[in-house]
C-alpha cells in the first residue's frame, strides 16, 4: 500500500555524465540509425536516453523506495520528458535530482481505488540552467484486479 508519508520526499543529487559512447550504445539499442545520435563527436543524446538516469542515481538518489507502493498491485504507467532547450549532447555533465511530486486517488473499475504516484527527476547542466524534467506516473490497485470474463464471441458451426 502506498505510503503518503513519501510524498514531497527528495532523493540526493546525483551525477549523469552524458557520454557519447552510451549514446551511441543507447541509440542502437532502440534500433536508431539517426546521424545525430551516432556520426557526431559531440550526439545529441536521444530524448529517452534519460531513462539510463536510474542506473546511476544510487539507493541515495532515489525517493522511490519511501512510497512502498505493492509490486503485485503497482504498475508504471507512463514516461515524459519535458526538455528546456536542445537534449544535452556528449560531454554534458547534468546533476539530477528526483522527488515524489504527488500521490493522489481516482476511483477504478476492476480493482476498485486507484493510487497514482507522480516522481519527477530534474536535470540540471554545469551552469545549474534546468534542461529537463522526467515525469514518472506510476499506479497501484486496491486489490488485486480481477480477471475479465472471457469473451464467449458468436457460436461456430
């Protein structure tokens, strides 16, 4: 169950060094040829590239924990990315930061309740200018759902 307690909880800054090699290893893992990502000294990193964000945030840097949200109930339910000006490119060094932005109900169908988490991650350049933020919703079930009825469809014969 989630834990309300969490929300406004802040993760400590953490380091993404922007590097043209995990760019490059990025944009072929989602199958991208484009030029900007892969024949340049200096890529633009490809927007999701921020997701890799979690591989270096560290148990320290991340808030998330705190929600206590049910593995067998929570599920991620949506990504976004909100860049102030270009992505960054190589050689970018950004300091990120995450933290539980909002924890709110809706009523659900199957399942009953619905608990939405919202966690945004800021990333700022070396100057401090905000260059993007990531919004991560996330959403738990009061119980368990239940499983839809088959679909009988018309008889065969």
């Amino acid at each position: 169950m989630v834990d309300r307690n969490a929300l406004g909880a802040e993760g400590e800054p953490f380091i993404l060094e922007v590097e043209r090699g995990k760019i490059r290893e990025y944009a072929r893992a989602i199958r991208s040829e484009h030029s900007a990502y892969l024949g340049d000294e200096r890529p633009v990193a490809p927007a999701h590239f921020l997701t890799t964000t979690f591989l270096w945030e560290g148990d320290e840097g991340n808030p998330w924990p705190l929600v206590e949200m049910s593995p067998a109930r929570g599920m991620h339910a949506e990504q976004e990315y909100v860049f102030h000006g270009p992505p960054p490119r190589a050689g970018t060094r950004l300091t990120c930061r995450s933290r539980i932005e909002e924890i709110y109900e809706k009523q659900g169908t199957r399942g009953g309740g619905l608990t939405f988490v919202i966690m945004t991650t800021e990333f700022r350049d070396e100057s401090g200018a905000l260059r993007a933020v990531a919004r991560m919703t996330a959403v738990e079930t009061a119980a368990v759902p239940e499983k839809p009825a088959p679909d009988e469809g018309p008889e065969e014969g």
